[in-house]
C-alpha cells in the first residue's frame, strides 16, 4: 500500500517570521492526521528558512525538505547549497528538478541527474519533478517529454536506490496558473509514469512508487485529485503558503 504524501512547496516567498508562523500553524494543524501514520507531510521552505523552520517542527511529524541543492558535496560552488549542508539543517526531503528549476534556470536532464545521485547518497529523499509544456501538450507530446524526463532524471539509479525517490508530475501549464489538471489529464499522466517506471525497472518498483501531482493544487479539487488510482500525493504551491488550505489539503488525503 502506497502512502500517501502531502508537501508544500514554499517557492521564493514568506520571511524569517511568517515562514516561522506559517510552519507551526502546518504542524499544529496536521498533528493528528500525520500522528495516525497513514500519510507523510513535508513542507519545503526557502533556503535561509530551514533552520528556523526545522526548530519550529522539532516536535511535530511533519518533515523538512528544501527546493533545491548542488550536486557536489563541497567546493568553490558560489551562492550554492550542499546535500550535506541540507542534512546539517535537519531535510529529509529535496525537490530536484522542478519546471522553475528547468525552464527560469536552465537545469539540463544531466544536472537534475547528478543532484538526484547526490541526494540518495547523502540520504536525503529526492522528490524528482517532471512535465510537459503547454505546447508540448499541444503537440501530443506529453508522454515523450515525460518519458525523457525520467530516462535522464533516473540514469544509474539503481532499483535499491529508487525507494528513496518520489516523483513528481506537475505539467508546466498548471503551475501557479489555477488551471488545475483534470483528475483524468492527471491519472493519464500518473499511469503512464508507472508503466514508465515498469520498464526501467520493475513491476513491483513501479506498484509502490509514489507520483505526487502539483499544479494548483487547492483545498477544491485535492480529493478527487487524490481519489485517482495512480494519484497518491500533491505538491502543493501556492496553496501551501495558507496554512488553513495546506492543513485542509492533507486532511483530504488523511
Ligand atoms: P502551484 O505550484 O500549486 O502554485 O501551482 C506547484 C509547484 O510548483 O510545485
């Protein structure tokens, strides 16, 4: 049975206070869903929060991830962040791969590769994000795009290695748009990753990964999201940042 798993992507926004407040009304709020063990809530704050968010969480079930990291462990890496670093700071997870990270910074297949590598080896969990443009949509390529996605995300990551990965699927034209994916559109894409996931590994692999899907997730449509077969997670944005709406979501999936 594939647990279900709630995290909030923070983004560039909040400030040492609100990110404070924000995380406490997130840990008071889900206390009693996350407590019962059926489901895992992580929130992901900016970079300079995480400290004081991990200390604002230090009692609660709810766990700590960033948004990013480099893929080397130390070094003349300017403005960069380490997988140790992140560690130090106390995330379990780290978003890697996100259509920001791609399409604003210019992340390649490689690079997202090398971070995910370096993430499971120093024991962080990696939330791996794939999806299609809207024109790629357009173009009836979202199954390539996603296909492609994965091939070069999960090069020589190993089937040992792969329980420590969550995928993400957010389609770039849902992002922040509050044009939600059908829960069809999303299922469709959900399915496909596993089949996906059956060929590079194997069948079992592919039944207990577990595919979040983000992209204007809200309070209004988390349930029938989250009742599709193949749905078994969100990553939530904008939503994530009220923390009646990010505790209303994990209650649907609770
Ligand atoms: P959104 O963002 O919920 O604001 O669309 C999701 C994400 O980018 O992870």
């Amino acid at each position: 049975m594939r647990k279900a798993f709630i995290a909030g992507n923070w983004k560039m926004n909040t400030n040492l206070h609100s990110a404070v407040v924000l995380a406490k009304e997130i840990a008071e709020g889900c206390a009693d869903v996350v407590h019962e063990g059926g489901l895992t809530v992580a929130v992901c704050p900016p970079a300079l929060y995480l400290s004081a968010v991990s200390a604002a969480l230090s009692s609660s079930p709810v766990a700590l991830g960033a948004q990013n990291m480099h893929f080397e462990t130390t070094g003349a890496f300017t403005g960069e962040i380490s997988s140790a670093m992140l560690k130090d700071v106390g995330c379990t997870y780290v978003i890697l791969g996100h259509s920001e990270r791609r399409h604003v910074f210019g992340e390649s297949g490689t690079m997202i590769n090398k971070k995910v590598h370096a993430a499971i080896s120093a024991g962080l969990l990696p939330i791996l994000c794939v999806g299609e443009l809207a024109g790629q949509r357009e173009a009836g390529e979202t199954e390539a795009v996603i296909e492609r996605q994965l091939h070069e995300g999960l090069s020589q990551v190993g089937v040992e290695k792969m329980a420590a990965v969550t995928i993400a699927y957010e389609p770039c034209w849902a992002i922040g748009t509050g044009e939600t994916a059908t829960p069809q559109q999303a299922q469709e894409v959900h399915a496909f990753i596993r089949k996906t996931l059956e060929g590079l590994y194997d069948r079992s692999l592919a039944q207990e990964a577990r595919i979040q899907y983000g992209g204007s997730a809200n309070p209004g449509n988390a349930a029938e999201l989250l009742e599709q077969p193949d749905v078994d997670g969100l990553l939530v944005g904008g939503a994530s940042l009220k923390g009646a709406d990010f505790v209303a979501i994990v209650d649907a999936a609770g």
